[in-house]
C-alpha cells in the first residue's frame, strides 16, 4: 500500500478538490448570484463554526468559469489591529491571486507610495481604492475579481473594540462601487447573523445562503472515501461513525483522523475495527469542544434545560427520542417549572444550531451521540432542588393575619361608637342616655343616612368647596321621660340666611320638663321600633331651649351634628311625622335647616343625598332669642 498523509483535518479547510463531498447548492447559489447581485451588496455565506464554510470558498474558484479570479482573504489569520492592517493584507492576497491567474502584478504599487516634498501622504484607503485596485482589475483583462473575506464575522468585535473604523463595511461596498469588476463574497459564523443583516452591505437576505449539515450519503462519502485505496472499515464501523457524529464535517474529521492513526500504526495492516472507534471516542469527545463549548456558552437557561433533558431521556431510552410532553415532564420532576412554550422555543433554537432534530412523529433526537458525551462529561446542568417549606414562608401569612386582627378591631370600634363618642366630644355636646324609637323605618333610614358623622361617612370630601346653600344642622336631645302615652305633633322652624356670610343665630327648642331622668347608658344607635306611616299634617315640633355655639364662619358652610339630653324628636325628611309617646323611653331630634359653618373647613363632609327641606315663607325671620 502507498502511504499517504493523514486525508483527515478539522482544524484546517479541506483544499484538495478529491477529499471534498458535495455542496452542490451552495455553488449554484454563487454562479446564480455573482452576475445577477444587487448594486453594492455581497453575497453571504452563513453557517456555525466546523461545517466548513472556509472549505466551500476555496473550492470556489474551482466551480466557477475562467470570468471570475477569486481572492480569498483570510481574516481569521489577518492582523486586524487597525485598519491599515485590514487593507495591507487584501493587497497581499490579491497579489497572490494575480500571480494564480496569470496576470501581471509588476505594475502594483507599494504602500506607502513616494510622494514629492511637501506633499502629503494619501489616506491608505484612498490609495488602495484609487491606485491599487484600479491596476490590479486593469491587469486582469476584462476578468472579474471576487474578494472573498473568510470569517468576516471577526470585523463585528474589531469595531466594537475600535481597532478598525465603525464604517469599514460602507467602505468595501463602495468599492465594488468604484470598481464594476469587484464582486465582494463574505462567510459568516451563524451567531453574528443579525449584526451581518444590520449593515447594508448584508442587508439583503436573498443574497445569504445557509450551510448546514452533511446528508448521511455525503457524510459516508466524507468518511470512506479518503481512504480507498489505503485502508479499510470493518463492516458495521461507517455506521457506527456517523451515530457519533452526524453529519457534521469537523466532527467526521476528528473521528476518522483518529482512526487513520491507529491504522497508520499497524500500516494499515487489516481493517478499522469496532474496537479502533471505542479506543478512540475519548480523544474524539475531548476535541468536540471546539464545537460545543461556544455553543453551550451562548444557550439560554431553558436551552440548556431542554437540551440536558433530552441527553437523560436518551440514555434512558436509547434512540427512542423524546416529545415535548416527556421532556416537560422530566424537567419538572427535577425541580424546574418552565412551560411547553418555553420548552417548545427552546427545542427550536436547539435545532436551528443542529444540536437537536426533530421526526415526523414530532419526537426529538440527538443527531450526533457526541452531543450526549459532551453534556454529560463537561457541562451537565446542576439540578436546582425541590423547594421545601420554610419557616420564611410563613412571615407573610402571620403579618396578613395580624392586619386583619387590627382591620377587625377598627370595625368594632366603630360599630360600638367608640369614633362617633370621639367627634361628640370634639363638638362640645354631651353623650346621651339610651333611648329607643318607634319611627318609621324608611324614614329612619334616610335621617341616619343625612346624619352620619364624619368618621361613619362611606365617603368625604377633602377639599373645600365655595358653594353658599342651606346646610342641614341636626339637634338631637335626649331626656327619657315616662308618660302614660301622649302623642305629640312636632313643629319645624327653619332659619335661612342668604347671604354669602352667614351670622351665627340661636335656634331655641322648648320642651316640658320631664318627670324624671334615668341613669343613661351608651348605645351605638337607637333601636328602630315600627310605626304607623307618617300622615299629611304640618310637622310642628316641641321646641326646647338649645343654645348653639357657632365658631369662626368659614367660606364652607357644611353639616354640624350637635348632641342634647333633651326629649325631643326630629321629623323625618317627608312631610309629615307623628311621634307616638309610649311607657319607654323614647329619643327624638330636631331638624333645623340654617346656613351654618363648619369648626374644621379642612375636612368638609358632604351627604351625597339630603332630605327634602320646606323652605321657610320668610328668609328674614330670625326667632329672638329667649332669656
């Protein structure tokens, strides 16, 4: 047997025509596209790192007529310090392709060109625009050069880093510009997609073709045909070798040029066996990292989650795959809680990176046995646990049960009057003995309504209102008196000033005095006894001495609840009410429609409904006030 140089590489591009598979659509792409391109726009091959983008653009030449010269301009081995750098090396490329077509390069200038005395130096990129390129495509008779800029992607971090200028890519389209016969051809790493589409140069994804990887008849040509000739695969092994690897090209690289050496060790003496590819499925794990490491770097926490989850089921369940239900389920049985929609975006990305596939029965797979090894052995996912209670879990719950409890003791405090005993006090009247009424109850329901101190009010308004009307004063006197069961008819005497100023006046109410007075006790609101309606009759109350204390006027007049021991009863706001005396003790109130101010214009509690009020047929009339 001849002996050959390893065939087996993935760590460089595949140049000789004989070891290279395919990529038919990828060429015919080019050679549908270089004569047909956009004004100003290159084409843009894309794919992720080991699917042999270099390979492609040095087989270019190769597959295109004698029109085109191909330059390629390997970035990846280019200083790009600065953008003299970046130009200094296209030049030495394209010289170099010049020389491989036959074309003259003698008349190429050099950089930095001679310049008399005091003139000054051009700008490298006008040089190199307008002197090197305009004899260089001259040179070529009529042919087109092609720069092709392999991994283009590494300009995208130089601009940020500010070692080459940020329109560096305005400036390659605007030679093809300047010079018709340039065509421009970039590769692109996949994770540098959407800076590439940003730029106007890529802007255009027509122009983008996507490598992907091998079909598994290309990949079996990948691995035998190298070797025809030299050595060969027991049978089962090719097999074998494309489970451990797909088809991607780098890691098909990696594997066979393992087992070319253990061949080459016994000089090729029988076939690669079963036992060559275990022996040497460490060394090839250890070289995936090439591969998978930028990868894992850049996966999202749920992509990583589905990807481990999918590695676990597999080693369960061998080849059986996995659906998006069983994956969910094995997430959150080891204490993860993302939904199928996240897991079903996540699968996704997976398989736009080729880390996952997906069949017709929409299970997912691993297409390359490394993928498992690699996960397993270098970056497996730390398993968040399960939550437990905590002792911290129960704060929340003792302090809602604590707001409640005070919530609840407020209520009380309301509901026995305790805040309504505090507003009596702060307007000066005195708590009164407990009384029960027999009132009507609509009647009753509408008097406590327009009687409802400022702490009971549902609502209030904060903020002082200018508007001079007739307030509702509410005097309520309390003196249980027995009687054997007198009815009483009570007389309503309004006082209206209307004047936008209203005068402090003194509302006088006479009562008879009663017989006796019992020790009064505190109750949170009388108790409602029912009555005969109230009849159609002028309402004429029993008036009692009841001197009002009128503060400081205010532009404000509001409702002021003043409280007297005095036996007395208020109609209700109908027309007409009859007070029915009984043996109990009974608490009635008088309603005094005045213009009266509020003590406190800050705080202005307006009844949002008030009862109907019988105008007074004279607002001058002002009762004198009694010794």
């Amino acid at each position: 047997m001849t002996a050959i140089p390893n065939p087996y590489n993935p760590l460089n591009p595949t140049e000789h025509p004989a070891y290279f598979v395919n990529r038919a659509e990828t060429f015919t792409f080019f050679r549908q596209n270089l004569a047909g391109a956009a004004f100003g726009r290159a084409l843009a091959l894309i794919g992720r790192r080991g699917l042999g983008k270099t390979s492609v653009l040095y087989q270019l030449a190769g597959q295109l007529d004698e029109r085109y010269v191909v330059c390629l301009v390997a970035l990846g081995n280019a200083s790009l310090a600065d953008e003299e750098s970046l130009i200094l090396a296209m030049t030495e490329d394209i010289r170099l392709a010049l020389d491989l077509a036959g074309s003259s390069t003698y008349r190429l200038p050099e950089w930095p060109p001679e310049v008399d005395p005091g003139e000054e130096l051009p700008s490298i990129r006008d040089w190199f625009e307008s002197d090197y390129l305009t004899i260089a495509v001259t040179a070529l008779r009529g042919r087109t050069l092609i720069l092709a800029l392999d991994d283009a992607h590494l300009l995208f971090p130089a601009i940020q880093h500010g070692a080459v200028p940020g329109d560096i890519w305005d400036f390659l389209g605007g030679l093809m510009i300047t010079h018709p016969r340039i065509e421009l051809v970039v590769s692109v790493d996949a994770a540098y997609e959407d800076q590439a589409l940003a730029t106007t140069l890529l802007s255009d994804p027509v122009l983008h073709t996507r490598l992907s990887e091998l079909s598994r008849e290309d990949a079996a040509v990948l691995v035998q045909q190298p070797l025809e000739g030299v050595a060969r695969y027991d049978e089962g092994v090719v097999a074998d070798i494309l489970a451990l690897a797909g088809g991607h090209p780098f890691l098909l690289h990696s594997i066979c040029r393992l087992l070319f050496r253990r061949s080459e060790e016994r000089n090729h003496n029988g076939p690669i066996t079963e036992h060559d590819l275990i022996a040497v499925q460490d060394a090839a794990l250890e070289q995936s990292s090439e591969i998978f490491e930028p990868l894992w770097q850049e996966m999202a926490q749920n992509e990583r989650l589905a990807l481990t989850a999918l590695v676990a089921l597999n080693e369960e369940y061998p080849g059986a795959g996995a659906t998006l239900e069983d994956l969910h389920t094995w997430a959150t049985a080891h204490g993860y809680t993302p939904n199928t929609t996240q897991l079903a975006a996540a699968l996704r990305s997976l398989d736009y990176k080729g880390l996952v596939q997906i069949d017709m029965q929409a299970r997912y797979t691993l297409p390359a046995l490394l993928i498992a090894g690699w996960v397993a052995a270098n970056s497996p996912i730390e398993m968040a646990p399960v939550a437990q209670p905590s002792a911290s879990r129960f704060v929340p719950v003792v302090g809602l049960v604590a707001a409640l409890l005070i919530v609840a003791a407020l209520g009380a405090a309301a509901f026995l009057g305790a805040f309504d005993a505090g507003d009596e006090d702060e307007g000066g009247g005195s708590s009164g003995p407990t009384a029960t009424l027999a009132l009507n109850l609509e009647a009753t329901r509408q008097s406590e309504f327009a009687t409802q101190t400022e702490a009971a009010r549902p609502t209030e308004t904060l903020t002082p209102t200018l508007t001079v009307t007739p307030s509702l004063t509410v005097t309520a006197s309390e003196t249980p008196s027995e009687t054997p069961s007198p009815t009483d008819i009570a007389t309503s005497t309004a006082t209206l000033t209307a004047s936008p100023e209203p005068s402090a006046t003194d509302t006088l109410t006479t009562t008879p005095e009663p017989s006796e007075t019992p020790e009064p006790s505190t109750t949170p609101r009388p108790t409602i006894t029912d009555t005969p309606a109230p009849t159609d009759t002028p309402v004429t109350p029993t008036l009692t001495h009841m001197p009002s204390d009128t503060p400081t006027p205010s532009d404000t007049p509001t409702v002021t609840l003043t409280y007297t021991s005095t036996p007395t009863y208020t109609a209700t706001p109908t027309d007409t009410a009859t007070l029915t005396r009984t043996p109990t003790v009974t608490r009635t109130a008088t309603a005094t429609p005045s213009a009266t101010v509020t003590p406190r214009p800050t705080r202005t509690p307006t009844p949002s409904r008030t009862p109907t009020q019988r105008p007074s047929p004279d607002p001058t009339r002002i009762l004198p006030a009694l010794p």
